[in-house]
C-alpha cells in the first residue's frame, strides 16, 4: 500500500476518490431511508438500490465515451455533474415526491457507472502493471472503511436535518473530487480516431468490443458467469435486510445504518488483504473467495439474533472487497488499453444488471415469502457459485513480480571482422580431393617436391 501511494499522481487521484466516496457512502443508503420513510414499505425502500444499478443497461455507450475522450476531463465532468443531479432532492417533501427521489437515482445510478468505467483506464495509466493489485486494494479498503461511518453519518444527518442538508453535503463532496483530480498532469488523450466518417460507419463494432472481449476471454468469461450468477441471489438481500430488521430484530428502518457500518469494518479487513490474497491465489481464486465468504453471511442472517447478525454482516463485509479486486485486476490485466473502458463498463453491467433485477425480485419475494427461508437458499447458491470460481483459478495464476511482458533487450551487434582482400579468378588455384580433405595441387611442382633437384 506504502508503494502505490508514494506516486504522486495516484496520490492525487486518491484524494479526489476519497472526496467523491464520501459522499457516495453517505447517499446511497440514506436515500432508501428516506423512501422507507415516506411511503413506510420495505419493497420501496429496496426497489431505490435497483433504480440506482438499473442503468447499467447503457454500458456499451458508456464504455465507448469513455474510450473515446481524455479520462481525466471525463472524471472531472462526470463529478459536476453529479453533483447537480443532487439539486432536485432539495424540492422532495412528501410521499408525492417519491418520483424526484427515483429519478435523481437512476442518473445517479449512470454516472456512477460512467466514474467506474474511467477508473478503471486512469488507474493502469497511473501505475504499473505488477502495481495493479495494490492500487485496486487501496481504493476497496478505503471504500469499505468509509462504510465505518459513512452510512451512519448519512442516516444521522438525515434523522437530524433532513434530506435537504443531506443533498447539500454530497453536492460538496462531487464538486471537491472535481477540484482535486482537476490538478492531475493531463493523461494521453482518448482513442478518438482520425477518421471521423470511417468511425461513424463502424460506431456499432466499436459499441460491442467490450462485449466481444468479455464473451472471448476465457479467465474474464469465467469469472463475470460465476459472480453474475451469484448476484442473481445477492441482491435479494438489499430488501431483506429491511425485513431482517424491521421482522426479525424489531427494530427501526435506521438501524440499518448500524449493521451497514458493521459491514465496513469487515470490509475494510478485506480491503486490506485483498493484495496479499491475490498474490497467493489469482484474480479468479481472489474472486471465489468473496464470493465463498457471502455464503456463510447469507445463512447466519436466516436466524434473526443481533450479534449473530453482527458477525454475518462483518462476514459480507470481508467477501466485498475481495470480489471487486479481484474481477477489476483481472479486467486490467487481461484488456487492451484502446478498449479498457468498454470492457470495464460492459463487466460492470454484466455483474450489476443481475442483481438489479434480484433486487427487483428481492423486493417482491420480501412480501410474499419468509425473508429466513430466502436468506437460506441465498447462501446455499452462492457457495455454488463460488466452487466453479475456483474451479477455474489456474486461469488466472498468481502474478508474478511484474504482470506486464517484459521487451528483451536487442543483442548487440558483433565486432565487425577484417575482410580479406578480393582474389582475382586467374589467381586461384585448383584443388584436389584426398579422401575429405582438400589440398593444393599445381601442375608445375610435383606433389613433395626435392629442392635441390
């Protein structure tokens, strides 16, 4: 972690995530909150997450504007962007405005996904191939420690002030992430082609590279089928867990925040070994083991008991980070640069458009079956999922101390040798052949001539 953080360029873009992440950890579960807390339903509370990842759909475009202009320009106008979407949240009073809450979340669900996908591309331009684990690490462990207090701190400040206030302070976390990545030296521009008419009849091959890519890389291929199989079941429990609380522990909608900080303290242990994990076993043996660890959680969280709960939920915490790491090292590693930001947008949609649509499905088995017997089946899915992960793992071998191929060094040349001097073909003398040898033979001299004859 000392290593990739001594470059003062990821420094830098470090300081604007932390900026931009903040804000996200402190929005995304309030927003539920708030929905929780107008329309008093738990299938409405959960169904704000879906609306959020909902526009992956759109990660073909995303992907190919991102590969298309400079990343960090991207970056920085993306974040002001984000930070107006917030602006319409400050009109919401009663239930009547549920819609802006819905709305304001699906564009945010878009930008966010626009954030990741040029993360991805200024991440391997800012650091080395065999510095990519750390780097990654770094970002989940921050990203998990901030749910320590971010989502509490976002519950907190909405009980107390309001949605208003709360919508203000992401507004200024957007608008400092802007500020801050604005000072990086300016990256190589994107692969916007020279040919402007020539890409406008191409522009349907260039929308489904990342596609293509994903669907011919075997070790990628692999890992996006087994994680987009378990989110089709993780994502049941963003509306169970409301159930969890609301049915199980008797307790209010905002003590979610309490189980989500508990989360980040698991996560922020993931975080941390995930570089290690990842020298050890690989991108995809790094990935199964996430996924592994969220199948025990998910079976502890079927018993409602408070501390059970606390460890099942500091167990989900720790499996976070080591799935993003690993499938965002392994996408790293294994794209070509020109087509990074496709790739990385289509893996997102290709993990996050499932568990949408389990979210969706979460919100409606919330009401109809027993959020326990769900819970089961969640866990036992997910340990499936995680063994044909790490059935593949020889795919993607640990790194070694530089993933990136090293260029032999060119032989040098050798010595030049004197040449000997040319001899005219009048000057030449026969030979005749003894057995394997060639010798000299003149037609004036006999062969051991006598001198003194």
């Amino acid at each position: 972690m000392r290593t990739v953080l001594s470059r003062p360029d990821f420094r830098l873009l470090f300081g604007g995530l932390l900026a931009s992440l903040t804000a996200e950890s402190m929005l995304l579960l309030a927003l539920a909150i708030w929905v929780k807390d107008l329309t008093g339903s738990d299938a409405l509370a959960g169904a704000t997450l879906f609306v959020i990842i909902a526009p992956r759909v759109l990660a073909p475009l995303v992907g190919w504007l991102v590969d298309r202009y400079p990343r960090r320009r991207v970056f920085v106008v993306t974040n002001l962007i984000t930070a107006l979407l917030l602006t319409p949240l400050l009109a919401v009073r009663d239930a009547g405005d549920m819609w802006i809450i819905y709305g304001v979340a699906a564009l945010y669900g878009l930008s966010n996904l626009t954030i990741g996908a040029v993360l991805s591309r200024l991440v391997c331009e800012l650091v080395p191939a065999d510095l990519l684990g750390e780097a990654n690490g770094v970002l989940q462990t921050v990203r998990q420690g901030l749910r320590l207090i971010g989502p509490l701190a976002g519950a907190g400040l909405y009980a107390l002030l309001g949605g208003g206030v709360l919508a203000a302070v992401g507004m200024a976390g957007f608008l400092t992430a802007a500020a801050v990545v604005a000072g990086l030296r300016p990256a190589q521009s994107g692969t916007r082609p020279t040919e402007e008419d020539a890409l406008a009849r191409r522009w349907r091959v260039q929308l489904v590279a990342g596609l293509r890519h994903l669907v011919e890389e075997p070790a990628i291929r692999r890992a996006l089928l087994g994680y987009g199989l378990a989110s089709l079941v993780m994502g049941f429990t963003e509306s169970l867990i409301f159930a969890y609380v609301d049915q199980g522990l008797g307790r209010d909608a905002a003590f979610v925040g309490v189980l989500v900080t508990v989360q980040g303290i698991g996560g922020l242990v993931g975080g941390l070994v995930s570089a290690a994990v990842l020298r050890r076993v690989g991108e995809l043996g790094t990935l199964a083991a996430g996924v592994a660890f969220f199948g025990p959680a998910a079976l502890a969280l079927g018993y409602p008991n408070l501390w059970l709960g606390f460890a099942a939920v500091l167990l989900a915490g720790v499996s976070l980070p080591l799935t993003l790491v690993g499938l965002h090292t392994l996408v790293q590693r294994r794209t070509p640069a020109e087509v990074l930001g496709r790739v990385a947008a289509a893996a997102e949609a290709a993990v996050r458009v499932p568990q949408a649509l389990s979210i969706g499905a979460g919100a409606l088995l919330v009401g109809v079956l027993d959020y326990r017997l769900v819970f089961v089946l969640i866990g036992l899915a997910t340990l499936l999922a995680a063994g044909y992960l790490w059935g593949g793992r020889r795919l993607s071998p640990p790194a070694g101390p530089s993933a990136r191929p090293r260029i032999p060094a060119p032989r040098p040349a050798p010595p030049p040798t004197a040449r000997r001097p040319a001899v005219p073909p009048t000057a030449r003398r026969p030979f005749r052949r003894y057995g394997a040898d060639h010798e000299p033979w003149t037609p004036s001299l006999r062969r051991n001539p006598d001198p003194s004859r």
